[in-house]
C-alpha cells in the first residue's frame, strides 16, 4: 500500500468510527468535559466524606476483658474495672427521679470483687477478730433519735434489744403504699440468724451475708484491706461497660426467655404474699448462679442490696447535671430524702445499689445498674448485703 492508499484508509476509518468514541490525541467536545468533571467532583467528594466521617468521629469502644487478679497481677478473687467515662444515672421510662438526669462522670480504674462478701468470707472475719455486728448488740438510742420524728420519747430499756429487719411478707395481696406490711424488727435476727433465731445459714455459705449494717461493711473491709466502693464507680463496674443500658446485660430483661437475676418474679407470685399457696418465702441464692456481665462481675443487681460508701440525697443526680464533668465524684457531704416519711428528711442515710430479691416490676424495680437507695447506715436488714474494692496496684 503506497502513502495515498494509506491516507485514505485512515479517512475512511475516521468517518466509520462511532460517534460516541473520541479518537485518541483528539480533545473532547466541551459538553462531554463538563460530564466528565461533574462525575469526578462527585467522586472526590463521597470519599472526602468518607474519610472526614472515619477521622473525626469517635472511635468505637473496645470489647471489656475480663480480668481476674490471681494474687500476683491483682487480688485474688478481684475483677480489674478499667474506669473511664461514662452516662451515669438515666433518663429512661423506668427511671425514678433520684435517678435524673443522666450526666457525665469519669472514674479511675480499680479492682472489685467477683461478687458479694459471702456467709463463708464472713465468718472467716468473725473469727479472726470477734467482731459482734450492729444486729447482735443492744439498739443505741443516739443513732436511733435522729431516724425519728423530733421529741420522740426514748423507748425503756427493755424494748432496746438485739435484732434486725426482717421481710416476713403477708398471707395475702395488700396495698403497697405501707412498707410495715410486710417489714418487721425481729429480735435475735443477725447474720447468722437473717429472719430470726428460728432461721439459720447452714449450708448457705456461698450466699451473699446479709444483716450487715453499712458499719460492719467497714469494719470488714478495714480487716479486708478494702474499701466499699463509691456510687460512681459502682455504677460504671454495674454497666460491664455497655452505655446507658436498661439492665447490666442489655436492654432486654430476660433475652432469650433467660433469667439472668434473682428477683420477685410477679408473674409466679403477687408481692408481697409469701404464704404455700403463692409459692412460699423467698430469699437469696448462691453467688454467681447467674451470668456475669462485661467486666466478669456476678450479681450487680439482684440477689441483695449492696452498701456503698456515699451519703444518699435523693436530689444528687439534678445538682450535679450542671457540671460538664465529674472526675472521681464522692458523693455529697450530707443526707437529704423527702421521700422517706417514716423519717425527717436529714436523717443520716448512706446509698444502697443493685437491688435484690424483693425487687419487682410492681414495687421496687431497682434491679437496674441506675437505680438507688438511701438506708440508715445502722440499719442491717435481711436483703443488704456488700462488696468491697481495691485501688489499682499494678495493671494488668
């Protein structure tokens, strides 16, 4: 093919080419540039999107890890708490009002153990020391005048006896605005003895104590080398590092149709009625018959009431929602309960959290990482028990 045969089959080829398809080396008409770019620009800005939204936004929470000291990284029978920040209180459907507003709280990372002071751990106490509780000595009238209304006479000597708190429940369905229904002092009811001299802990080791007052849950921690823990950090140790969660495993109180508590269950029994018919007494069960939750901790809520080292105010949470930040928060210097009506409103009161086995859907529902109490702190009662913790020492 000579150099005209070869000019010419390039003309023909170019005038058979589809329009569609732009020769190389040739520019492109301005229209199909304009597409082009627009589509280019689009591009660029999905990924710069993209990678503004992976840069600036927090990064995802780790898993909890469950870590137990073995008496050299940690104490033994202790659960490593990492601390950190987090919503405590709730503003949820369920919540009280001593539980409003959620508000911001940072604590430090401590030990705590695996589950309550158990009979056994007690005991061992008891033994070493010859600790007599609050519930084995004789009433002192100083400490039972100020949960009293003013100018209430002192009572004689004889009704100042040793003794407790006992739930007795009723024989039959009652309404639920008179605690006194189903509470009542039982002398000879302590630690040993949790509903009176009748009852016993025999082979109930692995059960949460309880008639201890908040004074014996100092006596033994001191013994211990512990201390009860503040309400800030129990609450973050309650949460197994889930945000904001309706129970401490989730928001589902029985997933799967599993009980993940012990707790009054209304639909096998009304409350308070303990009598055969309705399905007979209740009371607490072994430590850790249920699961634990992220940080490996057995029965943060249920089972008993826990003793905490803050003095309670129902007003807490509302006088703190102002702070941008609370860092290790020790609670007020005073107590303050206008609910109460059995007692003035400045009683001495120090928060229980977790709730326990009188707890229920109709009446208590405090089996909730929020939920919170105030008792007297000389107070011992046959559903508060305790758990002590540990500041760091080395970290895991």
């Amino acid at each position: 093919m000579n150099r005209h045969q070869r000019r010419e089959a390039k003309r023909v080829a170019a005038v058979q080419r589809p329009a569609s398809a732009a020769p190389v080396g040739v520019p492109l008409r301005p229209r199909r540039w304009r597409a082009i770019a627009a589509v280019a620009v689009s591009v660029c800005v999905v990924v710069g999107a993209f990678a503004y939204a992976k840069l600036s936004s927090p990064p995802a929470k780790a898993e909890p890890q469950v870590i137990e000291g073995d008496g050299v990284k940690g104490p033994r029978g202790m659960m490593w708490v990492p601390g950190g920040e987090f919503l405590m209180g709730s503003d949820h459907k369920l919540a009280q009002p001593n539980e409003r507003p959620a508000h911001r709280v940072k604590v430090a990372g401590f030990w705590m153990d695996r589950h309550h002071v158990t009979n056994a751990e007690f005991r061992k106490f008891v033994e070493a020391t010859g600790y007599v509780t609050t519930a084995e000595r004789k009433p002192n009238w100083e400490t039972i005048k100020v949960q009293v209304a003013p100018g209430t006479p002192r009572p004689p000597d004889s009704a100042l006896i040793p003794g407790a708190m006992v739930f007795v429940g009723t024989d039959r369905p009652v309404s639920l605005d008179d605690w006194s229904q189903w509470w009542r002092y039982v002398p000879g009811a302590n630690w040993k003895h949790p509903q009176g001299p009748g009852s016993s802990i025999e082979d109930k080791d692995d059960h949460p104590v309880v008639q201890v007052s908040y004074e014996d849950a100092l006596a033994y921690a001191k013994w211990a080398g512990k201390r009860l823990p503040t309400e800030a950090e129990w609450e973050f140790a309650a949460r197994g590092g889930l945000e904001q969660a309706t129970y401490a495993w989730g928001d589902d109180l029985e997933p799967g149709g599993a009980k993940m508590l012990n707790y009054w269950d209304t639909k096998e029994r009304r409350f308070p009625v303990v009598s055969p018919k309705a399905g007979g007494a209740t009371g607490t069960v072994p430590v850790e018959t249920f699961p634990p939750n992220g940080y490996g901790l057995y029965d943060m809520t249920g089972n008993a009431w826990q003793w905490v080292a803050d003095w309670y105010r129902a007003d807490s949470f509302r006088n703190q929602a102002g702070l941008k930040l609370l860092v290790n928060p020790t609670g007020p210097e005073e107590s303050y309960d206008p609910d109460d009506r059995a007692a003035p409103p400045g009683a001495p009161k120090r928060v229980t959290r977790g709730g326990s086995f009188l707890c229920n859907v109709d009446y208590c529902l405090s089996y909730r990482p929020s939920a919170r109490r105030g008792n007297d702190p000389y107070n011992p009662m046959s559903h508060i028990g305790f758990r002590l913790v540990k500041d760091k020492e080395a970290r895991p």
